[in-house]
C-alpha cells in the first residue's frame, strides 16, 4: 500500500477526529522493539500492528493511568512514573481478581 492509501485508510478510522502528525526520533533498538511488538502480533493473532498503533496504545495506557507532567524533569523522571503507576494497576487488578 503506498502511503497516500495509508493515509486514506487512517481518516477512515478517526473519521470523527482530527489527527495530527507526530516526527519521533527513536534508535535502531528502539524501532526494532516496536516492529516486533507488531510482528508478534501478526503470528499469534494475525494482524500485524503498526508502529503508530503501538504508540496510540501507549498513550491511551499512559492516560488510563492518569500520567500526568507534574514533577516529571526528565525521561527516566517518566519511565519511573509509568512503572510506578503500572505496578500498582496490576497490583489492584490482582487484588480484584483475588477478591471476585
């Protein structure tokens, strides 16, 4: 598919939204990471994802764990919020699980 269809197809998903284009810079291991988070995908449940999917997932996941800016200085300050808030997502998800 070549990208004028690509794009086509995503204002045919986000009818109802505005999308906006994001550059990021990202390192070889970085990109790799992300292309095999779709690959793996694609062989276990047959739909490869795309790069840009994979980083709407992030920042839907990031919102649903109200991440927010405050007190946030640096990406490592962000990294650790994330996992700090994940752990304890998982922890009361368990904590449910045990208890229903």
């Amino acid at each position: 598919m070549d990208h004028k269809g690509h794009i086509k197809d995503v204002i045919k998903m986000k009818m109802n939204e505005r999308l906006e284009r994001v550059v990021a810079l990202l390192n070889r291991n970085e990109i790799d990471y992300l292309d095999k988070i779709g690959k793996d995908a694609f062989f276990s449940k047959g739909r490869k994802l795309s790069r840009i999917k994979i980083i709407r997932a992030m920042v839907e996941a990031m919102r649903e764990l109200d991440i927010k800016g405050d007190g946030i200085g640096s990406e490592a300050d962000l990294k650790e919020e994330i996992l700090k808030k994940a752990a304890s997502h998982a922890a009361a998800d368990h904590k449910l699980k045990e208890e229903g």
